[in-house]
C-alpha cells in the first residue's frame, strides 16, 4: 500500500513553506528532498522520486523554498535558502523517530543542502540529484570549495550530456572529496535526467533514480 502523504507547514523565520512528508511502514531512513531553481516541491520529477523511495522504505520530506512559496521566479540567496533548510531538517528529526535523516536535492536544492551542511546542519549524508558544479559552458567557475571539508557519505548521481558538469571535471571533484563520496552516471542523461530517445515522463524518470538512492541508504545506514 503507498504512503499516505501529508501537508506540513515549515516556518522559516518570520515566514513559513509548504511541505508533504510521507511515511511508509517501519522507514530505514528518512530523506529531505529539495527542489531546483525552477520548480516547485510538486514537480512531477520529485514526486516521482519520492513516492518510489517511499515504495522501498524511506520516509520523504519534500519542501519548497521560499521565492517558490512566494511565486517568485529567482532563487533565494544562500543564506535565506540555508535557513529554509535547517527548518526542513528539523521537521524531518522530529518525525524520524531517531532513524537516519538524509539531504537531497535537484541542481541548486542539492547545492544549498551541502552548503548548510557544510555550516553545520546535522545529516547523516547528502545526496545530488544533478550538481550543478559549474554554470553552462564555463567549467572555469567551479561551485566546489565548501564540498571537500564534507565527511559524511555523498552521492552524486549525474547525467553524462549535462552540461552544468563536464564529466571530467566532476570525477576529479569526487575523487579529491574523498572515499566518503561516490559518484553515479546516468549514461546519455541531461540536467533534468532525460535521455534522448528514451521516452519517460518526468515522474518516471524520477521514480528511476530511487533504487540507486535507496541501495546507497542502506549501505552507509
């Protein structure tokens, strides 16, 4: 039987965002999703994702940041973006029972969860769905400094055509992180997973990514 999923309120400061969590039976671990700088915590993507994590037995959290919750196109500036997260975690420890509480997040959720990390929020690993480690077409600005003081298990899973990461760039990265960091190709994949000729549909190629997540959950549980 699916997790049910319910509505949460996550106060933010003196603001607050909408989130759902869902709880299956007896959850290994917990994991706090966090969307890109484009969609919301609804995209078909996520919910995807999450619901098929939920059918391997890891309770979500999914949240919105707060320019999402407020309509606003630009994404939040790292500080406001880190607080939003610090709340979602939170909200996920209260609910966890004690069980391993992970960060996740699409491109630029992925990002801010390691930079709150990296300012201390507690997590038992951080997954990338998609790392956005340099801007399009210039591999010269790296986004990778904060990462290499991280210890806790990562992964990264990435698309081989996405071009916020030249492969080999991000394989030098992972290696110089450490043994703590493993790295996962989706072969053919663009920024949002797709692969040319494959015909899956957002949520599909979502929920596609859940056994890779899970398998690492359970190993460094």
């Amino acid at each position: 039987m699916p997790a049910s999923e319910s509505p949460v309120t996550i106060t933010v400061g003196v603001t607050a965002v909408s989130g759902v969590y869902a709880r299956p039976d007896c959850p290994f671990a917990t994991l706090v999703v966090a969307h890109g700088a484009g969609a919301g915590m609804d995209h078909p993507f996520l919910a995807g994702f999450a619901r098929a994590l939920n059918d391997d037995g890891v309770a979500t959290l999914r949240f919105n940041f707060p320019y999402r919750e407020a309509g606003r196109k630009f994404p939040d500036r790292p500080p406001a973006a880190i607080s939003a997260w610090r709340a979602a975690m939170d909200a996920a420890i209260t609910r966890a029972g004690g069980g391993p509480v992970w960060a996740a997040g699409k491109s630029f959720g992925g990002r801010m969860a390691s930079m709150a990390v990296a300012e201390g929020m507690p997590a038992a690993g951080l997954v990338y769905l998609g790392y956005p480690l340099h801007p399009p077409g210039k591999p010269e600005k790296l986004r990778d400094e904060h990462l290499y003081g991280l210890r806790l298990p990562m992964l990264f899973l990435q698309g081989t055509r996405d071009p916020f990461a030249t492969p080999a760039l991000l394989e030098s990265v992972v290696a110089r992180i450490g043994p703590n960091a493993a790295l996962e190709w989706r072969e053919g994949g663009d920024h949002s997973f797709a692969v040319a000729g494959v015909k899956l549909g957002a949520q599909e190629v979502g929920a596609s990514l859940a056994e890779r997540v899970s398998t690492f959950l359970r190993r460094n549980g």
